[in-house]
C-alpha cells in the first residue's frame, strides 16, 4: 500500500521555515553545507558550518561557563531545565515537523520523540534535588566516610540523525541539572532540528537567568566531532552512532584518559515462545521491525521463534506487511516513511542480496517504493527474510526495515542464537510462561542492556537507563542513576574525633 502523494520540497522548505519561525530561529543561510529532507530527497537549505575557530571558541566559553554553573545549586539548575521543558511543550508540533522534514519520522513517532525529550527534562528537574551521595560505616571510632558528586565539566555529545532530537535531551537534560556544560555536534543530516533545541534552551537560559554558554552547538562535519573528542577540556563525550564509529571515538577519549559514554550499533532480536499471545507479538513486531523505517538502534532485527508456532507467525507477519501503508511521513495513514538516503536504500539492497547468497529467503516486501516520485528518495518495503542461521549478515547491524526469521526447538537453544552476535543492546521475549520469562531475564537469559517481556524491543521509556553491551559500547543514558555518568564522585573520610586512627590497624608514630 502507498499512502497519499509527496508535497513538494518548496511546500517543506517554507514547513520547515514557519516551524523554526515559530519557534525562533531565523535559517542562517551558508553556503558550507545543506540541509536536505528524505521525503523528497532534495536539499532545503544551504546552512554554515562551524569553523576550528568556532570549535575552540565554544571549548573556551563552555568550560568557563562550567566554573558557574557547578556552584548554582542543582535545584536552580533545575530550574533552567523546567523552563526547557515548557518550550519543549509549547512548540511540540514545530518540532516534530523539523523532525519529520529531516530524519522522515511519520507524524505520530517524530511527536513522540518530541514527549521524550519533555520526559527526560522532567526527570531532569527532580533529579537536580535527588543527587544522593551515601553515608558508609566507617572501621575507625569518630570517623564518618561519605560520597559526595560533583560536576564533571563539559559534556561533548555527538548524536545521529535517527534520534536527532531525544538523543541531545537525555545528554543536555540530566548533564545539566548535574552541573556540567554541553557542546553538541549533531548529524549533519539534521542540522534544523538542532537549531530549534538550541535556540529554545538559550531562550530558557536567558529566562531563567542562567549562562547562555551552559550550551553550544556547532554544526558541521566530523572534524568536528574529532576535535571533541581529542580535546582534553571535554571530561565526557558521550557519543550515539554505528559501532565504527564508537571504535574511533572510545580509544581517542581513552588515550587522553577522558570518558566516553557509548551508544552504538543493537542488532536486536524478539524470542516468540508456543505460549505467547500472538495478536499481541504480530503488533509489537510489526512496530518494532518496520517502524521508523528499520532506523532505531533498538529496531528490532531477529526473530527468533518456536518451531511449531513459526510457520503461523510467519505468514501473520507476512499479511501484516503487505498491508503497511509507506510513504508520506506527513499523511496520518502512513506508518513506514523513507529511509534517510539512497546509501542507506543501497545498504538494505546490499544485505538482501548477501542474505540470500548465504541461503534467505525473502517471504515479504524488500520492493523499493515511490521510486517515480523522487530518483534520489528511499522509500523501501520493510522485508521479512527466513533464515536457517546466523549468517555474517544476520550477525551485522543493517539500518533498515530487515527482519530475520529463525527457528528454534528448546530455549537453552533460543537464548543461545539470542546472544550468539555481536551487539547487546534490546531484546525481548513473547510468553505467557513465568519460568521462561524469568528465564530470559536472568543472568544465564539475555545479554542485552534491555531485555523486556512481552513488548517490542523498541521504544523505551526514559525512566529506564538506556543502553547495552559489547559492541553496543556499554553506556547507559537517560533514566535510572544514569546521571551518575555525569558526575564525579568524591569519597570523604572525616575524623570528628581528636585521635589520629589509621586504617587497616596500621601503627605509625
Ligand atoms: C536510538 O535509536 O538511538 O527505545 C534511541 C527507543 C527510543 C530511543 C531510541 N526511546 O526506541
């Protein structure tokens, strides 16, 4: 199924120009680089890129911004990520369209995206009067040991064009209200959306009285990103994008012994048990495989069911993603928009045809759509191929609508093909039996950083601390005590008697 005609790019250009209006910004134009939308496929504006000087100008302004901000007390600093959250709020449509026009999402998810990123800075605001630190039981009379955080400094974040958005929230949000400064280098691919967030929170820094360089942006290229990540005046950098890119960036920030806060690749897989309610593992896998066009880091990619339910979950999923209606992000009907580039189209192409040299075979989609429309647009038919095991491609994260069916007999089998690749960041199982869900949760269950029962793999709360393992690089973000990632801890040893004790019984003088 297609949805409703394409608008035109002059109808998203001037979109695009009434929403960043609205909310403030006026397009600088440039002539560096351009930003373009997937629904057509075309350019909207030509923007300026950050120059080194630039970069070296934000490193200096934030890190003397920093020397404030880690004195206001959290719970004013909280206050700046309130009125965040009320701008977020008042121009949630605004940015969703931005976010529509650049990244594709359909309507109802670049929405969400917008309720993410008011979530977190909820979270936020309670946060900056919940940094605990704890009281430890001291071995020494008249002695107490404590832990106290502290800010950490300026915040590097480097996010993708999936998320462009949500992303930067969790970071700004919670490294905010823990007293840190952030620069933010986004995707080049979604220049505009950054441009909202950052003038929306230099209007609430304005508001509430706080530095205006709590925050930078600078946009541009990767040398941007490099000189982040190089830089000691950047404690954290916490980076979103392929695990390729996580390789780079993880051994420079090391090398300078900075931290980084890794959000990479997930090649995540659903196991769907004889016992699991099948109306509802048709929709969340449906949702999670073909939403947002196979283009989260949570997407889920493996499909790992029970050999006597497969042949009946197949061909549901099959009739499911016939009837997926693709195309105009915009068009309420619509629910797969288009990949963010022909290369991400050619990618998906790719790891079809290897998929079938290595023995697939596909059972639905895998077309490319609206391909009269727009030469340089995606639109890809999200594709279920079977599979009989893990092959290299399986085992590799492609960004787009792929899903990979496999079987399985028992669940020590199934929990095994579960973590047999690489990556560990979603996963989840469809039962209705206890022991197998508790199971799949326990430390011999899943490897992942998520692991959920009965829902997909994708769309987490922030409440929740957000990330996996192995080569999904280890961070964690947004909720939970996530914040402690942006904060150094301190541990005091206060002797409150007029005795000089040493520890371990020591005897000295
Ligand atoms: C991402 O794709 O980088 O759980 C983030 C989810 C979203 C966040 C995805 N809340 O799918």
């Amino acid at each position: 199924m297609t949805s409703t005609a394409l608008p035109t790019t002059e109808d998203l250009r001037t979109r695009a120009r009434t929403s960043l209006e609205r909310v403030g910004v006026t397009v600088p134009e440039g002539t560096d680089f351009r930003a373009r939308t997937p629904i057509t496929g075309e350019d909207l504006f030509g923007l300026e890129a950050a120059t080194a000087a630039d970069t070296e100008e934000a490193l200096t302004a934030t890190r003397a911004a920093f020397l404030t901000w880690r004195t206001t007390p959290a719970p004013r600093r909280g206050e700046l990520v309130r009125r965040l959250g009320e701008l977020l709020r008042d121009h949630k449509s605004d940015l969703a369209d931005l976010i529509t026009i650049e990244a594709g999402k359909i309507r109802s998810e670049a929405l969400g995206e917008v309720q993410e990123m008011i979530d977190i800075c909820d979270f936020a605001v309670g946060l900056s009067r919940q940094l605990y630190g704890r009281t430890i039981a001291s071995e020494r009379p008249g002695h107490r040991l404590a832990e106290t955080w502290h800010p950490l400094g300026v915040v590097g974040v480097i996010s993708a064009f999936n998320f462009p958005a949500a992303v930067w929230s969790w970071n700004t949000a919670v490294a905010l209200a823990c007293g840190d400064t952030v620069i933010w280098k986004p995707s080049e691919l979604t220049p505009l959306i950054s441009l909202a967030c950052d003038h929306l929170l230099a209007r609430a820094a304005e508001e509430v009285g706080a530095p205006r360089d709590v925050h930078r942006l600078l946009l541009g290229d990767r040398t941007i990103g490099e000189k982040l990540v190089d830089d000691p005046r950047v404690a954290l950098i916490s980076a979103t994008g392929s695990t390729r890119m996580g390789r780079e960036v993880g051994p420079r920030v090391a090398a300078r012994f900075g931290r980084s806060l890794l959000e990479l690749g997930g090649n995540n897989a659903a196991v769907v048990a004889p016992s699991a309610d099948l109306d509802l593992a048709v929709q969340a896998i449906v949702f999670a495989a073909a939403g947002t066009a196979g283009q989260r880091c949570t997407t889920l990619r493996r499909l790992i069911v029970h050999r006597d339910i497969a042949d009946t979950l197949v061909a549901r999923l099959t009739a499911a993603y016939q009837k997926l209606p693709i195309g105009n992000p915009f068009d309420d009907a619509t629910l797969v928009g288009p990949l963010i580039s022909t290369k991400a189209l050619d990618g998906m192409q790719d790891a079809l045809t290897r998929a079938q040299g290595q023995g697939g075979k596909i059972l639905a989609g895998g077309g490319r759509r609206l391909a009269e429309a727009a030469a340089q647009a995606a639109y890809a038919e999200p594709v279920i191929v079977r599979v009989d095991k893990q092959s290299d491609v399986v085992r590799e994260e492609t960004f787009a609508p792929i899903l990979y069916v496999l079987t399985y007999d028992t669940l020590d089998e199934a929990i095994a093909l579960h973590n047999d690749v690489p990556q560990g960041l979603s996963s989840s199982i469809f039962t209705r039996d206890q022991q197998e869900a508790e199971l799949f949760l326990s430390a011999e269950g899943s490897d992942c950083g998520i692991a959920n029962v009965n829902i997909g793999t994708s769309g987490a709360e922030i409440g929740g601390a957000f990330g996996g393992e192995k080569e999904t690089g280890g961070g964690r973000e947004s909720g939970s005590d996530s914040w402690r990632a942006y904060m150094r801890p301190a541990t005091n040893t206060i002797n409150y008697s007029s005795r000089l004790a040493l520890a371990q019984n020591v005897s000295f003088l």
